[in-house]
C-alpha cells in the first residue's frame, strides 16, 4: 500500500481544526459543568477555576492519527490516565498509594507489555516518558512547549539522517508532524493559562513523543531523545521547582541536577518508592559531585520525621 503523503495532510489538517475547535468546546462545557458543581474538575484555587482534563480531545485524535501498530499504546494509556484525572486523589485503605497512581502504574505496566513485540525494550523507555512529562505539566503551555520542541527536532533530525519509512509505507516522519499540528492546536487556551490538560493529556503526549523519538532510530535515538527531554523540561521548570524546593522541600540551594532529578524521579510514584526503600530516613548528601548530580533530591524522603536543617543546608 503506497502512502499518499498529499492526501494525508490536509487529513491531518482537519485533524488539527477539529483538535482547535473541540478544546474550545471541551473547555465551554467543562467550565459550566464544574461551575454547576457537577463534576469536580476545575482548580477553584487557580485563576478563578480551571478546567482540566482538556487534554481527552488531543488523546483521541492523536490515537486515531497516529500509524496503527502503535495508535493502541496511545488508547490504553490515555483510558488508564483518564481514570488517574477522575478518582486520582482517593485511597483505599489497603493501598499504600492513591488510585490515581495505581492506574497509572497499570496503564505503563501494558503499555510496556503491548509495544514489546513492536519495540523492543524501547518500549520500556516509551512508558517511561511518562514520568518527566507528568512533571513538565505543572505550569501553562510548559508541556505542550516541550512537545512542540522535540517534535521538531525529531522531525529535523529525521530529515537530516533519511529516515524514510515505517513499515514500508508509513513516512516516519508522519508521527512528529501530527503531533507539531496537534499540539499547537490545542495550545493557545493552554498558554494562556486557562485550562490543564491533565493527566489523560500529558501521559498519551508522553506515549506519542517516546515514539517519534523510537522512529527517529530505535533504542539509541530513544534513550538519547528522552534524556534531552528531561533536561528541557528542567529548563523550562527551573524557576517554579526552585521555588517548590525552596518552599516544600525545605532545599535552599538548588542546583541543576536537583531541577533534573525531580523530573525524573519526582512526583507521587517517585515519593512512593522513596518511602518504600527510606521509609522513615532522610540521607544527608554533602559530597560537591553527588550534590551536583542531583542525588539530594534523588534521596530526599517526604516520609522522614526529621526534615532537618542539615539536609536543607546541605
């Protein structure tokens, strides 16, 4: 079957009107039902209530754009984060950890199972994504600024080497071109602030982006393209988390390699296994080069009963 390129694009094309116009209806109908007290999605504390979970329109278009051996990553891990948004915060008793972690836990667990007859162990680093880019959505336009960016990287690096096809008709390049369109699309209301994407948006960006990067040249061009987005996302993040450090964590000092390692390894799920390995310790790292590297914030419990100042001083 030959890939008719032309055709194609004015189909992505309508794709990224229909993901312009859907946000905007999405936001309409959300914000009134919220304001109605019908559903619990809007963030009453910021800016006057903002809804979230927006990103539902980009999950189900970018899943039903993208090439069919991978669309359904897409699909299972955008349900799984679609059902984190709504019973995310609530506990069962017999779970160390909220619901909305266990879903997500699930959703990557399947992912990973799924694209491993496809990837390989870059399916592992597709489910991964996840992690930064969760991080990467805690501020406006800060996650879709970041897939924006690597998509066009991807996209010029693949021009550059020749990557060519997927499966001897697919353009590799035809992924990061839909989600460059489909992420400017629904960015405007995103950069101004007034809506989240929330976890069903950033997780099913974090799937589509670990397969550009697949795309450009396997497992090297994944691993390399993974840890390029972490650093970007710490560069975009670098004030908010300097400020969450200084405020939450009780890190008076940050440094890069603090900002890094909380994309890679903060968040819930990383807390979780810190007070899985630490339960109730804290580590004091003093060593320059251990400190540099990040390993304060790596080491850092939320569970220890001290929290002191040597740690904050350190």
């Amino acid at each position: 079957m030959v890939f008719e390129f032309s055709s194609v694009i004015v189909n992505v094309i309508l794709g990224m009107i229909i993901v312009f116009l859907g946000t905007i209806a999405l936001t309409i109908f959300f914000r009134i039902l919220g304001q109605n007290n019908l559903i619990g999605n809007l963030y009453s504390n910021v800016r006057g209530g903002i809804p979230r979970g927006i990103g539902l329109i980009p999950w189900i278009m970018i899943s039903l754009f993208f090439p069919s051996d991978f669309n359904n990553l897409i699909l299972v891990m955008g349900f799984f984060a679609l059902l984190d948004d709504i019973f995310g915060r609530y506990k069962l008793l017999f779970l160390p950890m909220e619901i909305g972690q266990l879903f997500r836990g699930i959703g990557m667990i399947v992912v990973i199972l799924l694209g491993y007859p496809i990837m390989g162990f870059s399916a592992i680093l597709v489910a991964l994504m996840i992690q930064p880019m969760n991080i990467s959505d805690m501020q406006p336009g800060s996650t879709t600024s970041v897939v924006i960016i690597m998509s066009i990287i991807s996209l010029a690096v693949m021009i550059l080497i020749g990557s060519s096809t997927y499966n001897n008709s697919i353009p590799a390049i035809y992924p990061a071109i839909v989600l460059i369109l489909f992420s400017i699309a629904y960015s405007p209301l995103d950069y101004m602030g007034k809506i989240m994407m929330g976890e069903v948006g950033n997780h099913s960006f974090a799937i589509a982006l670990g397969i550009v990067f697949y795309l450009i040249g396997g497992f090297l061009s994944n691993l390399i393209f993974f840890i390029l987005t972490a650093i970007l996302i710490s560069i975009i993040r670098r004030n908010t988390l300097n400020q969450f450090f200084k405020d939450h964590l009780g890190i008076k000092n940050p440094v890069f390699g603090d900002y890094l390692m909380d994309v890679l390894t903060g968040g819930g799920l990383g807390d979780l296994l810190r007070r899985v390995f630490l339960g109730k310790k804290q580590m004091n790292i003093k060593n320059p080069i251990l400190l540099n590297l990040g390993f304060r914030r790596l080491f850092y419990n939320p569970r220890s009963v001290k929290k002191s100042k040597k740690h904050s001083s350190s």
